[in-house]
C-alpha cells in the first residue's frame, strides 16, 4: 500500500491479497487501518463492467467518497465534505464528518459519478474529473435516510424527524434502550416522508408524506412503482408499495400470519425479493452465547419473492431456523442467494434456490457484531454474476472484500 493518503484527488496503492475461501475465489481489495466500506446492500458496488468500485474511507480523518480502480489497486478520493456530527441513530451512533455515513450509491445510468450526502444537501461527484454538483436540499428539520439510484436515473430516499433522530441518540448515550414503543410510533405518524428524484430531469417525481419511520425507498427499474419499508419491528407491517401514475400506496406482503420480514429489494422491474421467518412447529437452533441470535423461539427462516403485478408470492423456507440477523442479495438471474448471516455469525453463505434454502458458507467476514452499520458486511451480487463484494473486518480495520464464483478474478 501506497500514495499519498489525505485530500480530494489523492490516491493509494492498494495489493490486491487473495485469501482461503471454500469453492470460491475471495480477495481483500483494501488495507490498513481505520474504515473502507461497500454501500448499503442494494446499491451497486462495482461499475457494469466489474472494473470500478466506489466505497466509504476515513483515512483523511472524515468519512469521504472513494473510487478503486480494480486493475491497477488505485483507489482516488473523490470528495472532500465538511458535513459535522453526522449519525444514524440508531443505527450509527458516532458522530460523523465528512459526508454522511453509509449513504452512497453510483449515479446511473452514465455510471460516471458518485451520489452522496453531505448534511442535507444531496450531491454527485465525477468519479473522473472531481467536479461535484448539488441535487436536492432536504429541509433542516429532517434527517434523510438510505439512497438508492435506479438503473433510468431517479433518486429515492426517505427522511424523518431530526429531532426524534437526536432525542434517540441521547437516550442511547444516557445508557437507555431503543424502544419502538406507542409514543414513539404516534410521533412518528407526523414528518416522515420519501423523496423520488429524476437526475435526468433534474426534478422531483415524488414527495410523499408517510405515517411511520420509512426507510429503503427504491424506484422500479421501469418507473412504475417505488418500494419502501416502515422501519422497526419486523412484525408490523413491513413492505409498501407506490404507484407512480395513481400516486397511492399500498401494503405489500400483508402480515396477519405472524411473518417477521425485512430487506425488500427489487429482483426486476416486476419481482421483488425479501426474507424473513414464520412461526413453525419446528423451533429454531439456537447458538449458546453466540451474538447476533434471534431468539424468537418457534420460527422459522425463508426468502421470499413477490410479483407486483399478480400478486404471485413464492416463500421458500430455509432448511434451519433463522439463527442470525444478516441481509440477503440475489443473482441475476434469480436462481442464488447470499447472506452474511442466517446460519453462520461470521460468514458469508450461498444457497441455490429449490424446495428449501440451504446455505453454503464460502467466506469469512469477520464482523464483530457489537460495531455499528458501517461493519456490516452487506453483500451485494454484481450484474454479471461473477462476483459479490462486502465488506469485512480484520485485525487492522474494515476493508472492502470480492467473491469471484468459479474461476472469476478481478
């Protein structure tokens, strides 16, 4: 490793390290110490070409944009935000400067710049020439959530109360507990909403008011419809739907048979993907004193696809109960899944789809499940379906990590 390390337009050297792993091939593509980090789970890591890969650093001591050229190792700094105290409470803590942590997605469909937040300004960067243009001013008494860039070029992402968002930290930092309880909830029924932005036309398609904490707010690939979740128990009920031309919502996947659901993402512009458990005779495996345990007693795990425009709902169930909290990805073409959690604490896992789920751990992670969101290894299926990237933990920091299946290299 190196280069010059601090600064927008700097550059580091990293050697590509390639590591065991069982039937796959796994390669470290960062190094050192402090934090390097995929975006969330369902934004693109690599560019369609598999040869760029944008991700979140620390190394000029704010959390900025990055760009990884995966041929030569040389990964640039894009972004030099002044954005201060920065978190996601609960779910990131710290107080973070720089851009705001974790929400970071490639512009599409040119593919040629980075989107980001710095304070409540959402921006883009050209990952080429650096020069940075801002989008979309979100009102200061919100606080946005997680974006997401859809393959036509409209920018989705939700916002909440930043008040509400304070108060949960300090409660947090006091020694209390994250408590969705009624009063919460009740408060939450005012200032909460989703933003849908079209890049190409520089407007705004959609600005909705929602009664709930919403969050992974995603526009179809064909601009029919936006996905998005209300955030917090996965018993209430989890999944929505908007039409674009109707402009109503409706609840997706209705949950009156116990279902716990969470991690909707679009599998195309028609299907969309999630899991979860149901209750089952069957009660779950559960590790002794291993983090991350559900624990929900008699439960049982699966991964469900649904076609918005039937209603066609296939659920398949997971040969062993859900024992750990991970998010999920899917291949292209719909016939594998990948997980960071499920039955392992510290792998990542693959199934083929059949008449159950039945996961293959392949690599380690390494995330120590006391640390925050930024760790999370949130694994992320590339569209050529050659490779999954994620983020992983090791004795220096946080580093990016690629899966090439088969043969496949970057």
């Amino acid at each position: 490793m190196a280069g010059d390390r601090s600064g927008k337009g700097s550059q580091t050297r990293f050697e590509r390290r390639e590591l065991s792993a069982a039937g796959v091939r796994l390669f470290q593509l960062t190094a050192g110490p402090g934090m390097h980090y995929a975006p969330y789970f369902y934004n693109p890591h690599l560019n369609p070409e598999g040869e760029r890969l944008i991700y979140i650093g620390d190394q000029s001591d704010s959390e900025q944009v990055y760009a990884l050229d995966l041929e030569s190792g040389v990964s640039t700094q894009l972004t030099a935000a002044q954005g201060r105290d920065q978190h996601w409470s609960p779910y990131i803590r710290t107080g973070i400067d720089g851009i705001r942590p974790q929400f970071i997605a490639w512009s599409q469909p040119d593919w040629a710049h980075a989107l980001f937040w710095e304070g409540n300004t959402l921006k883009r960067v050209h990952a080429a020439t650096l020069e940075e243009e801002a989008l979309y001013q979100l009102r200061e008494d919100a606080v946005p959530q997680i974006l997401h860039c859809s393959a036509g070029g409209w920018v989705s992402f939700g916002y909440i109360p930043r008040a509400i968002q304070e108060e949960i930290r300090a409660t947090l930092a006091a020694g209390g507990r994250m408590q969705w309880d009624e009063p919460l909830l009740e408060r939450l029924k005012e200032g909460c909403g989703f933003v849908v932005f079209d890049l190409n036309a520089r407007r705004v398609i959609a600005d909705e008011h929602v009664p709930f904490w919403v969050n992974h707010i995603q526009a179809s690939d064909n601009h029919k419809w936006v996905l998005y979740c209300q955030e917090g128990p996965w018993q209430r009920q989890r999944m929505w739907l908007y039409d674009i031309a109707h402009r109503s919502s409706m609840p997706l996947r209705t949950q009156n048979d116990g279902a716990a659901i969470g991690h909707e993402f679009w599998l195309d512009d028609h299907s969309v993907a999630y899991h979860g458990t149901l209750p089952d005779k069957q009660p779950s495996t559960r590790v002794a004193g291993a983090q991350g345990v559900r624990g929900r007693g008699e439960a049982r795990g699966f991964f469900g696809r649904l076609n918005v425009v039937t209603g066609e709902r296939l659920e398949t169930p997971s040969a062993d109960g859900e024992r750990f909290y991970g998010h999920y990805h899917a291949s292209p073409d719909g016939t594998r899944i990948v997980t960071d959690g499920e039955i392992t604490a510290d792998h990542i896992s693959i199934a083929t789809l059949g008449n159950e789920v039945l996961f293959r751990p392949v690599a380690r992670h390494g995330w120590v499940r006391s640390r925050d969101q930024r760790h999370h290894p949130h694994p992320h299926w590339h569209a050529s379906g050659r490779f999954i990237t994620f983020t992983g933990c090791d004795e220096q920091g946080t580093q990016v990590l690629l899966l090439g299946l088969g043969d496949a290299a970057p």
